[in-house]
C-alpha cells in the first residue's frame, strides 16, 4: 500500500507538471507569426508640416540673399574696404554698410556732375578753337592768293591803329557782357561772350568797319 501510494504521488506531480508546462508554452505569444504580419505603417507629413518647412526654406533663401546683398556692398563700396579705427577688427554692421553706401553715393552724384560740367567747359574750348581755327585758315587763305599786295605799302603805326582799332571794338562788347564776380562766373562769360561776339563773320565787320575809320583819317 506504501508503495501504491508513492507511485501515485509521483505520477499526479508529473502530470501537473506537464499541465503547467503546456499551460505556460500556450500563454507565450507567437513572435514569429506576429512578426510576418505586423507591417509598420510609413510616416505621412502633414499639411501643417509641409507649410511649416516651406516657409522655413524660404525664410532661409531670403536671409542667404539679404547676406549676398550687404557682402556684394562691401566688396563694391571702398570705404567699407578701408579700415575704421573706430570699430577695431570688429565686422561692420548692416547700419553701417548701407551708411557708407549712400556716403559713396552720394560723392559719385557729385563727381558726376563735376564732371558734366568740366566737359561743358571743354566744349565751349573746342568751339573757340574752331573759330580761331576758321579765321587764321581764313587769313592765311588770303596771304597765300596775294602774297605781295600791300606789302612795304602799310607803315607799323596803321598796323598798331588797325589793331587798336579791332582790340577797342571787341573790349567795349566784352566789358559789356563779362562778370567778374567770381572765377567761374568769369569763365563761362568768356565762352559766351567768344561764341557771341568772335564770330568769323562778327570780326570781319568789325575789321572792316575800322578799315573804313582808318582809311577816312589817312586819305
């Protein structure tokens, strides 16, 4: 009976062992089934998102372009280039780039116009070398057809009286149109006054006019 009873304790703790086991082995879920069905879904980026990183982008495109244009400003302006004691080593500011900008600007409008007007000045020389021109071709055109008229016939004195003569004429017309308030008033008088008053056919009236004085004093 001791030995009936042993066996029998032996065979029910055996098959609540392999109850346990099979209990155990069937709570433990199935990885590799689940693993070949479970598909992870890929990440869709939302309105907002997309919005949110266009706007990012092109917030950064407009900064990269502000920093080009103020770089462009300094490589072009020299006064940027130039050092300033004020500042140090330290990089200039966006304040100060454009200050010097409109600095440089600024001397470029009055280069300009410095210049517009030294090259008004300049055409009004090139015009009373014209007429200069003009008048020597003209003089020396006629020396050349008659070289030996009136030659040893006309005394030093009516030559200085001739002269005079002309030289009066023109001063009364020239005192009459010249200021002389100040330098540059003074030079564009007597640009004026040349182009009004030396005029090839202005001077040959005048030279005439005091041939005909001199000529009614000596005859």
């Amino acid at each position: 009976a001791a030995l009936f009873m042993e066996g029998a304790r032996k065979g029910s703790v055996v098959s609540r062992a392999n109850s346990i086991g099979s209990t155990s082995a069937s709570s433990v879920p199935n990885t590799d089934d689940e693993d070949s069905d479970y598909h992870q879904e890929p990440y869709k980026e939302s309105y907002k998102d997309r919005r949110r990183r266009a706007h990012s982008q092109a917030e950064q495109k407009r900064r990269n372009a502000i920093k080009k244009g103020y770089d462009d400003l300094q490589a072009i302006v020299p006064t940027c280039e130039q050092q300033d004691f004020s500042i140090g080593s330290q990089k200039l500011s966006k304040a100060i780039v454009l200050q010097k900008t409109i600095d440089y600007i600024q001397f470029l409008h009055k280069e300009k116009k410095k210049q517009e007007e030294e090259v008004s000045t300049l055409r009004k020389d090139v015009m009373a070398l014209k007429i200069m021109k003009v008048n020597y071709e003209q003089i020396v055109k006629a020396y050349q057809d008659n070289p030996h008229e009136g030659k040893e016939q006309v005394s030093d004195e009516v030559k200085f009286n001739v002269f005079q003569g002309i030289m009066d004429s023109l001063f009364q017309s020239f005192n009459d149109s010249i200021s002389v308030t100040s330098f540059q008033e003074l030079s564009a008088c007597v640009f004026s006054w040349i182009e009004e008053h030396c005029k090839p056919q202005t001077l040959q009236d005048i030279v005439i006019g005091v041939l005909h004085q001199l000529k009614n004093q000596l005859y």
